[in-house]
C-alpha cells in the first residue's frame, strides 16, 4: 500500500491558495498571490529539500498541474527540484480529455476518490500532493490521506481556498517533527494517530448555574430545529 503525504504552505487562518505569486490563482478575487515569498530562508529550503528526498509520486488537481507544468520543465537543468518534479510520475485527477503535455504525466478520470483509493493500494513510492486545494477537499472527505506536511505563515489572509474544508473526516494527529524557519515559519509533519478522543475539564458536581445553562442550551437546541 502507498501513503499519501499532503504538503501545503497554509496561512494561520487556514488559506493556501496562490502561494507562489500574483499570477498563481487570482480566482475569486484573491489579492495576495505571492504570500510566502518574504518569509522563505535557509531552513525553509532544508525542510523542503528533505521532503522532497524521499522516493515519491506527485498527486496534483489539474489546476497546479497546470502550474507546474509552466514551471518546472522550465527551469535550470541543475535545479534539483525540477529535476526530481520532471523525472517523477505526475498523477493528475482531471475532468478534461486535453493532453497531459509534461512528461510522465497520468490522467485520473472517472470518480478521483475511486481512482486514488486504487492508486493507493498499489504498490510504489509515496504519492506527495503539493497545493492542489479542490483535490485535498476530496482526499479529506474520504480520509485518504496519512500524513501532512506543512508550512504554517505568521499572516492572516482573510479569504481564499482553505485547506481543510466541512467535508473534512475527523480524526487525532501526532506531531512527527517540527522546527521554526527564522522568519517565524512553522514546519511540521504530522501523523495520524486514530480517533478523535475527549474529556472534560467540568466540576465533578454541577453547580445550579450550570444545570440551568444545559437547559437553556438543550431547550435552545429543540427550538432551532423545531419546524417553523
């Protein structure tokens, strides 16, 4: 069975859309393209050097395929990054019968769910997704990813496509490595560790008031969904 790692660059409020510049992903308006530009240093470039250093196949949405496939094949023959992006299976969950231009690149069609579910029990290295918002919403949804990889900003973007969406299946995560970039960046990787478990931090007798806050909240409840 594959693992399938999520790596994102995501503001405190949860936004990742358009990290990379202006003429990213403008849709909806969004007016903060290019957000993690000033915050990247040295160990920001390590953290991703070691993501990147183990065997992997790309799982994108055909959006930031689309992205990188302006990109990459582009850049300088001795980047290591483009190297590995280009030479790497791209596994892209599109809708269109247009070509895939980039080389090894593979259209999953038909249901995305079905198709990675699929692609994940086979055998390979890991499948790595790299922004791909509207793909993530789906892996989510049918809690089909096991480990993220992220990059967390000192900014508030406000509005923009988030990370983890409603549709997200709830689930405990344990943190498997972190470290701060010196410009305030948080980097770390998270592991799923089961259910969601709870407790409570309630006195061990209710008092009045809060018998009567419980009534007034269940009674609150009733009328909510009570039809009009």
């Amino acid at each position: 069975m594959r693992k399938i790692v999520a790596g994102a660059f995501v503001s405190m409020d949860g936004i990742m859309q358009a990290p990379g510049g202006p003429g990213e992903d403008p849709a909806g308006g969004f007016r903060h393209g290019g957000w993690t530009v000033p915050y990247w240093d040295e160990p920001m470039g390590r953290f991703m050097d070691e993501c990147f250093s183990q065997p992997f196949d790309l799982l994108l949405g055909r959006k930031t395929y689309e992205i990188f496939a302006a990109h990459w094949p582009f850049v300088a023959e001795d980047d290591p990054i483009g190297r590995t992006f280009n030479e790497v299976t791209k596994y892209v969950a599109t809708s269109s019968t247009a070509p895939l231009g980039w080389q090894n690149s593979v259209a999953l069609q038909g249901d995305v769910a079905t198709a990675v579910a699929r692609l994940k029990q086979g055998d390979g290295p890991m499948l790595l997704t790299q922004g791909s918002s509207v793909l993530l919403q789906t892996l989510l949804a049918n809690d089909l990813v096991d480990e993220f990889r992220l990059l967390t900003f000192p900014v508030l973007l406000g509005r923009g496509k988030r990370l983890f969406g409603q549709e997200t299946k709830d689930g405990a995560l344990k943190l498997a490595e972190s470290s701060v970039s010196t410009t305030g960046v948080t980097m770390a990787v998270y592991a799923r560790a089961g259910r969601v478990t709870t407790g409570s931090f309630a006195l061990p007798q209710a008092s009045e008031a809060e018998l009567a806050r419980r009534a007034k909240v269940e009674a609150e409840g009733r009328e909510a969904t009570s039809p009009s």
